[in-house]
C-alpha cells in the first residue's frame, strides 16, 4: 500500500494490506472537495470506514450513493419502505453470508463499489473481514500470474428470482489506477473457461485459499452508525457469522462497470466424447 497523502482528513488505516477509518467527517454534510478527498482514500485503501453516521437520513445516503454511480434496485433483497434503492441487509432475513465473495459477479457489469451503514448489531461478534486481491495477484509466482492472465473464468448463480451467467477475465484491470487485481471468488465462480473441468477445480480451490489469506486482509469490529465504502472491484469480503442476536444494515450499491483484462490466448476447453467430470471440490454451476 502507499503511504497516505496530505489530507484535510484524521485516517487511521487498520493494516497495511487495506482498510483505513476516517474521522472528522459527516456524511449527512458532505461538501465537493470532502468526496473528491474520500474517493481518493478509497482508491489507496479498498475499503474505508467511516464511524458515527447515526440519523443519516435516507434522502442524503441515496445522494451520496448517486456520487458514485447510478445505484441498483437488488431483485431480491428486501428494501426501506419508499426507497428501493436502499437495501435492508438483516441477519433474519437471509443477510447472513458466511462466505469469501466479490459481490454480483455473476452480472455481466458487476457492481463497482457499496455502502453499508449497520444500524443494529450484536454486543459480541458480526464483524466483517476486506480481503485485498491486488495483493492476492502480485504475490503470486510470475509463471503462475502469466497463465493467470490469458484465462477467463465463469460466473453463475441460479436462485428463485435471480439467475444469470457471465464470463470475466480471471485477472482485471482496475480502470482508474491500472493495477491488475485477481477476480475470482468461491461464492459465485463456476470454472474457468480454457481448462478442465478438475483442473479449474484444482486452481480456483488454490485461489480461493490464498487469495484470502491473514496478510492481505482486515477485520473490522461495528459499532452501530458506522459506515464501511468499499471498492468491489478489488476486494473479497466475509461476513463473520459469529452471532446470534440480530445483526441489520442498510446498503446502496453502485452499478458496475465491464471487467476488462487480457483477452483470452486459449479457445474454451471442449470435453472429449464420453469424458466425465468427477468433481473433488463442488461449486460447478455450469456445465461445459
């Protein structure tokens, strides 16, 4: 990570993989300059928290949403009364998601970014783990970061309510700082195009683990009011299921751009006729 600018801002980063808490801030006031610095700190720390948001009214949170992006009406999550774009992220309403994902990326535009704000949580537990996949792709072996690079991988999700596919690079581009991020992730990616089906298994199950080690990620303890703003293009993220009383959240998500890469420097793989897939590891949605 570099090292932080000058800012009008008190930034307390929470590791030096990714993760910053920014003080001196309220989003309810919001000015120009202090998103043009916020959007700034997002890019150098993937995910920025902004404590002591209580009484952000629904009206100002769309707006800053909208500073973003357009934002998405969700297909099947629950949303405030009167304001669809405002998702209700509730433990008791199937917002538990104990798994390591990149939120969406079944979409052909996966998402760009969200903002959370928790509004109810547990005394103990309902943290929420950012894992940095910039360093997930630069700490890999070069051999292994070139075949990376000419690969494609499928996304899928098939739900009542929600069924959709698409194919991204298995490495992408961030469009605004260059850098190359891994984009795989356990929740949503089927296989990759090029290669069998038991040797996609075997690399994303490699992946999946070491994209999400200790040394690239950061934990962070809610305490209700506070708002996390994350940069979905480049980051994985937990939510640690660790709880039992209830955990609520209120969430914006910002439409997506196209993930863009290396093209492809294999045609899809092709089973033989008669070839079989035994999987060891199961998480194919898709079939060949």
């Amino acid at each position: 990570m570099s090292h932080t600018l000058t800012t009008t801002f008190d930034v307390r980063p929470l590791t030096s993989a990714l993760g910053a808490e920014i003080h001196g801030l309220r989003l309810e006031e919001i000015t120009d300059a202090d998103f043009t610095e916020l959007r700034r700190l997002l890019l150098e720390h993937l995910v920025i928290f902004i404590p002591g948001q209580e009484g952000w009214s629904p009206e100002s949170r769309i707006a800053f949403g909208r500073r973003f992006g357009e934002l998405e009406e969700h297909a099947y999550l629950p949303h405030l009364e009167g304001h669809p774009v405002i998702q209700i992220i509730d433990s008791e309403q199937n917002g538990k998601i104990p798994i390591w994902h990149t939120d969406m990326t079944y979409a052909p535009n996966p998402p760009i970014g969200s903002v959370l704000q928790i509004v109810d949580g547990p005394p103990q537990g309902g943290d929420t783990m950012w894992s940095n996949q910039y360093l997930a792709y630069e700490r890999l072996s070069a051999p292994l970061r070139d075949l990376l690079d000419g690969l494609t991988a499928v996304h899928a999700i098939h739900i009542p309510g929600l069924d959709s596919v698409a194919e991204h690079p298995v490495v992408r581009v961030h469009p605004e700082t260059g850098r190359r991020a891994l984009f795989v992730n356990r929740a949503h990616t089927s296989h990759i195009a090029q290669l069998s089906r038991n040797e996609s298994d075997a690399l994303l199950q490699y992946l999946y683990g070491f994209s999400t080690s200790p040394e690239f990620t950061c934990r962070y303890r809610w305490t209700p009011g506070d708002v996390a703003i994350w940069d979905n293009r480049v980051t994985q993220h937990y939510a640690v299921d660790d709880y039992s009383e209830r955990r609520r959240g209120l969430r914006v998500v910002v439409l997506g751009d196209t993930p863009s890469g290396n093209e492809p420097r294999w045609d899809p793989y092709r089973p033989v006729p008669g070839q079989r897939y035994v999987p060891d590891w199961v998480n194919a949605k898709e079939a060949y």
